[in-house]
C-alpha cells in the first residue's frame, strides 16, 4: 500500500485541480505565474496520452517510430468525418447533442472516440505488417515517410477519386462538442453538461474528460506492463534472435505494440479535434512526433511514471513554461528593457534537454527498474574493460 501512496496523492491533486489551483490564492502562482490554466492543462494531458501510447511502440517494445503523429492526425480527422458537416450530401446524425438540421455524419462523440481508436488500430496493422520487417534505423526512416505521407494525404485530400475527404488545406471546422443530451442534464441538475462549451469559465467537463482517459491510458498501459503480451515487448526489445528462438512470434508482438500504441493516438487525437474546434493538415507536422519522442527519453522509456512526469514537463515547457521563463528572464536582466522571446528557440532547447540526458542520465528522469540496471551493468562493464586495459 505504501508502494501507491505517492501515486494515489498525487492523483488526488490532479483530479482537484479545477477546485482550488485557479482559485485563490493558488491562481497567482499556477495561472499567473506558471500559466497552467485549464486550456494548457488540458493540452498537456493530451500529450501525456500520446507519450504513453508512443511508450507501448518505443519504451515496451523497442521500435523506434518517427511518425507516431500520424495517428494523432486519424484520430482527429475520424472526428471530422463522422462528427462534422463535411460530408453535407448526407444527413445521418446517431445519439448526438448537435442541431438535428445540420448536414453531414454526426455521430455521438462518445461512439466516435472509440471509433477512432479503431481505425487507428487497423491503420497501424495495415502499415506495420509490411514495415515491421525491418529493424533499427531502417524501421524509423520507414515510420518517418509514414508520419510525412498522411499529412500530405489529408493536405490533397479533398480531390480523392472525385471525392471531397479532408477538405484539403481548408480543413475541417465546426466539429461536435461531447455532451450528455438536455436529457441527462436535466435527471443529474447540470452535473453532466448538455454539451461542453468552449468558454475559459466552463472547460471543467473537458479536463476530467481528458483525466478520464488519461486515467483508464494509465490503467491499460500497467495491466500491459505486466501481462504475458508485455513480457514478449521486453523480450523483443532486449534481443530479437533470442526472443524468436523461446517462441515469441516476432510479427505478431511487434504488430500489436504498433496497433496499440496507435489506438491512444487516435482517442489523443479525436478529443483534442473537438476541443480546439478545428483540424487542419499544418497542424500535424513531424516536431509533433519529435516532441513525443523526446518526452518519452527524458522521462524514462519504459517507465510510466516517467513518461507521465517527462510529457507534463516538456509538454508545459512547450505550450506557456519557456514563455514564462523567457518573462522572468527579461525581468530580472538589469539595465534597459529586454524583449528577448525565448520561445522562438524552443525545438533548439529540446534539443539540449535531449543531449543533456544522453550525457548525464540516458535512463531517464524516472527509469523503469530493468533500464536502470542495465545502465548500470553497461557502465560497470566500460569501467572493468578501461581498468583492465
């Protein structure tokens, strides 16, 4: 029990944030001077769902995947095909809370969530049986066409066979909102929404929407960790011939930390569409699958706890920490104003970050216990060899 201590108080917190860190006095120090209001918030538990998934593929497994963006993309637009006015020859709507009068396939949000994690599923079977073949940096260059290809797809897909798909670089706006129906709002006095609203005063619904599948991405990802499935990740992970000859299928493991991995990028992707109310192709470019990458190896490949802490981190950093920072940076410089934007230096920073940790700590903020040990079994190793050279 004490073993989850920690976690549990630390989840606590975080499923109380809405109730007392932008009220004050907390708000001078988490809004104001941090920038963690609800909207970063809820960015950054969307790419703690994305390292997590992308921790099956590289931390579990041990495929280096370049284009796990990708799934991000599908999982957004599957919400633009099945819950938006972009196909307008049509007027099927299921269970949605929207106008009943606007055209196109609506689909109740909590049908299309799911639904996305599906096609993203199958779109990692269907590009990982012929790719998973390779190994090493032949598997990322392949994983990087891939995460270059789909947004190309999506950016010329509204002449596809005579088909308007993606509406090309227009994209696709005015997506569904999640919502419980006037029905339900009214059974639980306004507790479940109507329909989630946008307004900086009213995104509670949508932080304990992302907490929720933050939560249940956690709870996969452990019950995996541990499972027999995990167990042949490791063992692929660690050596491929060794693992093949105890009987692991190697196509067969590989596709399904591949198909997994892409099943979080696709509910990633599919409730970030509704909350910014918009996908366009430019918003899914290859820093995205960078970005993930480098939350994965800061916090710790392989470790949950880790990769939750390493995207919390870089994530924040990304969207209103180095902002601050350059503010106070600015401030505290004596002598005449200073106006010097840090942010537009950031993929630089990351990059330092990156090499910082290779140097001084490759395993990790917080490594998972097997990496931690073979770290330090690899230095003691280099230390035997040096002393007996």
């Amino acid at each position: 029990m004490r073993r989850w201590a920690l976690p549990i108080a630390v989840i606590a917190l975080i499923v109380s944030y809405p109730l007392w860190a932008i009220n004050e006095p907390f708000r001078a120090f988490f809004v104001d001077r941090l920038g963690m209001d609800m909207d970063t918030v809820f960015q950054m538990a969307v790419y703690v769902m994305l390292a997590l998934g992308l921790n099956i593929v590289v931390g579990y497994a041990g495929l280096l995947d370049l284009g796990y963006v990708a799934f991000f993309a599908l999982g957004a637009y599957t919400l633009g095909w099945f819950g938006s006015a972009l196909f307008s020859g049509q007027n099927i709507h299921f269970l949605d809370v929207g106008n009943t009068a606007i055209p196109g396939f609506h689909l109740s949000f909590w049908v299309v969530v799911p639904l996305a994690g599906l096609i993203c599923a199958i779109a990692g079977i269907i590009i990982g049986w012929p790719t998973l073949r390779l190994r090493g940096d032949y598997l990322a260059i392949v994983t990087l066409g891939f995460g270059e290809i789909i947004p190309d797809v999506f950016r010329n897909g509204d002449s596809i066979f005579g088909h308007n798909l993606t509406n090309g670089v227009r994209g696709v706006t005015q997506l569904d909102r999640p919502g419980f129906g006037q029905t339900v709002n009214d059974a639980t006095g306004g507790f479940l929404p109507d329909r989630y609203s946008s307004l900086p005063d009213k995104l509670k619904p949508w932080f304990y929407t992302i907490l929720f599948m933050c939560l249940v991405t956690i709870f996969v990802n452990l019950r995996l960790r541990d499972s027999k499935m995990g167990r042949a990740w490791i063992a692929v992970r660690e050596d491929e011939i060794a693992a093949s000859a105890m009987g692991v299928p190697l196509m067969r493991t590989k596709l399904w930390a591949y198909a997994i991995g892409g099943v979080f990028g696709g509910l990633a992707g599919s409730i970030y569409g509704s909350f910014i109310n918009g996908i366009f192709p430019t918003s899914f470019s290859f820093q995205i699958s960078v970005i993930v990458l480098v939350m994965v190896i800061v916090g710790g490949m392989g470790n949950i706890w880790g990769v939750i802490v390493g995207a919390s981190l870089i994530s924040w950093l990304n969207f209103t920490g180095l902002g601050k920072i350059g503010s106070l940076l600015n401030d505290g410089i004596p002598g005449h104003a200073h106006d010097v934007d840090v942010t537009k230096y950031k993929f630089g920073i990351f990059g330092i970050m990156l090499i910082l940790m290779m140097l001084f700590r490759p395993e990790g903020i917080i490594p998972s216990a097997r990496r931690k040990a073979e770290f330090k079994e690899g230095e003691g190793e280099a230390v035997l060899y040096d002393a007996r050279n």
